[in-house]
C-alpha cells in the first residue's frame, strides 16, 4: 500500500514550479509602498466646489520671475532635495496623462523650477529623494504628487508626471497646467490664477441679496447648524464647507458675508450660537507637529485625519470673518473679544503663527486673522511680535508666496 502523504504532491508541484521560475528571467516590478513617510502638513480630504478653484491661490503674473524671485536669509534653511537620482520608470508603471518629457541634461533646471513654482503657487511640499518626488498640498486642499522618472524609451529623456491625490479635480488641473507650461519653457503664455480681490465697491454692485432678506440667512445657518451637530463625518464636513463658502464675499455676494459674520460673532439664536462655539473649538484646536498619526497597518488614523480637517475648516471660517468684519466697519469685534467663549483665542492663533515651518497654510489664515484683528482693535497690536511675523515671511520667501505677501502687509501695519 501507498503510505505516502497526499498532502506531500503539492509540495513536490510546488518545488517543480519554483524550480522553473527561478530559470526564466522575470520582469523586474517597480516595488511601491502602501503608506510612505507622512509629511507635515494635514492630508484632508473631499472636494472643494468648482467656483473655489482659485481659492486663496496666488501665482506670479508671469513665471518667467520664477529666475529673480526674492532669496530667504542665508542662514534659513530652504527645502529641497538632497540628493537627486532619477529612478527609471517601471515596465508595468501606469504612467497618467498629465506628463511632461524633457531632456535629461535638463535635470538641474527643471528641480529648480519646480521649486519655484511650489512657492509660487504656495504649495506645502515635502521632498522625496526615493523616487524622487514632491508631495504638494495647496490651500484650498488639492493634494498633488510630482514625481520624475528616467524614460525607459529614450535614455536622454526624464519624465515628469503630475498625478491628483485629493481634492477638487478641476482645481488641480489649472495647478497641474502651470507646472507643465514652467517645465517646457511655455512660461510667455501662461495665466495668472489668483485670488480675487475683495472689492467691496464692485461687490456691492453685483450683489442681489440685500441686507433686509434675513430669513434665508437665518435659514442657511440653521441648517449647517444641523448638519455640525450631528455624528456624521461628511455632514460635518459639509457644514464647515458650506460655512467657508458663505463667509466669503466672493461667493456669497458681500452684503450675506456681512450679515453672516454678524450673526456668528454676535449669535441671535441656538444655531448661531451652536455655529460661534463650533468654529472657534476647531480653530483653536493644536496643530500637532506630526499631524497624522498611523495605526498598525501604517495608515492614518480616521478620528485623527477627520480632526484635522475639521480644525483646518474652522481656521479658515474665522480668518474670513473677521476680515468680512475689518472690511465692513460695523461689526463690533472688540465687544464679541470681550464676551467671547474662548478667552485665549488671540493667543492660539499667535501659536498657529509660530508653527510657521511646519504648517505653513495654518499660519497663513492665522496671520489674516490677526491682521484683521489688528484693524478692528488696534490695542492688539501690542501683542503681535515681529519676531514671529518676519519668521513666517522668510518661510513664505523660501516656499510660500502667498504666507509672504500677508506677512509683509501685516509687518506694515505693526510698524505704521
């Protein structure tokens, strides 16, 4: 009789089999990892609407300054990479049609304008040298990877593919067309994207929602109240989205920003008054150094990511509030400081300030805030070091242009 194990042919099939593999000559996958070292700005999520795509974004009216653009202090370190090596592009690479081809003796001309069109566009970047890539996440939270690889085709050529994470498709198309019109030396025909300025006299002009339609307003509030009050992710990153929208003019018509930002700073109601303690938590929420935490599988933690988008929101809710009320003049912002549920709130935001180098969109609204803080209540000031000011311009010098026009407006002021 057989005494043989059955389980004992598998094994021998399998042997067989490894056996023949380790004879051919297999194609070589370009290994990808799961979760890769977390940068240190927030990963948020969702999608931003379509009218936002040029929120709070500002781009050099014409990249071709990219070349003389001012230069941070010696002494300030600037990222970038260390030590740049092209990685060839994988055989099964599903290489995305957003891409560009130049030539490899290009390689130091093209990181350089990269650079400078990460700070141009005010993106906070993080730097791979394995492969060598950039991780971008822009303010109105559109995250983009730029990474370069060696053509496998043509060994004089690289590739710079541009590929969307996260975020508002349509938005990282206008951030994805500037970056590959710098690449390829199309900088003569290339668009400014900005932020438009809040010009009050044209807002008012086009404005069809008058002051006296409260209702609808009242209505509006209710109803992102209900949504925040629930337990729900997605609604309560609705609300806060839909806040954003309605607290900037350029959206919502200037006379409902106004009436807005009256009725949170001074609540007539449980859901403006829910809506007041709601957005001032998340806004004054610490932003950790380390703004994602991972679990065991090496990925972010849900509660943690969704906290960070939430704090991110408000930040950004009370930023254009308070400027809405620096702008209009008639909102009392001294008696709301006075009363306010957060008495440490200045102090928080000068925090936000001081964490410059590694959240730097953070410090960016946390600037406009105090700005606009310093217009309605000019004994403020006192409290605003420069020190911490001129720190976040020379991280927006290096990186950021957007963090370095506020800063400097704001260091103008202090000193006038």
């Amino acid at each position: 009789p057989n005494t043989t194990p059955m389980s004992q042919e598998p094994n021998k099939q399998n042997d067989n089999s490894s056996t023949k593999s380790k004879k051919k000559d297999a194609p070589n996958f370009r290994s990808m990892t799961i979760k890769q070292t977390e940068p240190d700005f927030v990963s948020h999520q969702g999608t931003q609407d379509r009218k936002s795509a040029g929120l709070s974004t500002f781009v050099t009216e014409n990249l071709k300054e990219l070349k003389i653009t001012s230069k941070p202090s010696p002494n300030y370190p600037v990222g970038g990479w260390v030590n740049p090596i092209l990685t060839p592009l994988g055989l099964y690479y599903p290489l995305g049609p957003c891409q560009a081809r130049v030539g490899k003796n290009r390689l130091t001309q093209v990181l350089k304008v990269l650079q400078g069109v990460f700070r141009t566009l005010s993106l906070h970047t993080k730097y791979n040298d394995s492969p060598l890539s950039a991780s971008c996440v822009s303010l109105d939270q559109v995250e983009i990877e730029v990474v370069l690889f060696a053509a496998r085709d043509d060994t004089d050529q690289l590739i710079v593919e541009i590929s969307r994470k996260d975020g508002d498709g349509y938005s990282f198309h206008l951030y994805a067309q500037q970056i590959l019109s710098a690449i390829t030396n199309e900088t003569s025909s290339s668009k400014p994207v900005m932020r438009s300025s809040w010009n009050i006299n044209q807002l008012n002009q086009a404005d069809k929602v008058g002051e006296k339609n409260n209702d609808s307003i009242v209505e509006a509030l209710e109803i992102a109240w209900g949504m925040l009050s629930t337990e729900r992710y997605d609604a309560q990153k609705l609300a806060l989205e839909s806040l954003m929208h309605m607290t900037d003019p350029n959206k919502s018509g200037w006379s409902a920003a106004k009436s807005i930002a009256r009725s949170i700073l001074h609540p007539d109601g449980t859901a403006q008054e829910g809506l007041l303690n709601a957005v001032l938590k998340f806004a004054c929420q610490e932003t950790p150094e380390h703004a994602v935490e991972e679990n065991d599988f090496g990925m972010a933690s849900f509660g943690t990511t969704a906290g960070a988008d939430f704090a991110y929101c408000g930040l950004v809710v009370v930023a254009q509030i308070f400027q809405v009320a620096a702008e209009a003049k008639t909102i009392d912002v001294k008696s709301f400081l006075d009363v306010c549920p957060f008495p440490d709130l200045v102090d928080k935001i000068l925090e936000k300030v001081r964490a410059v180098q590694s959240h730097p969109h953070h410090a960016y609204y946390a600037i406009q805030c105090l700005a606009a803080l310093c217009i309605c209540v000019p004994a403020l000031r006192s409290r605003v070091k420069d020190a911490d000011v001129e720190e976040a311009q020379l991280v927006g010098e290096s990186s950021h242009l957007a963090l370095e026009t506020v800063s400097k407006k704001l260091l103008v002021s202090l000193k006038a």
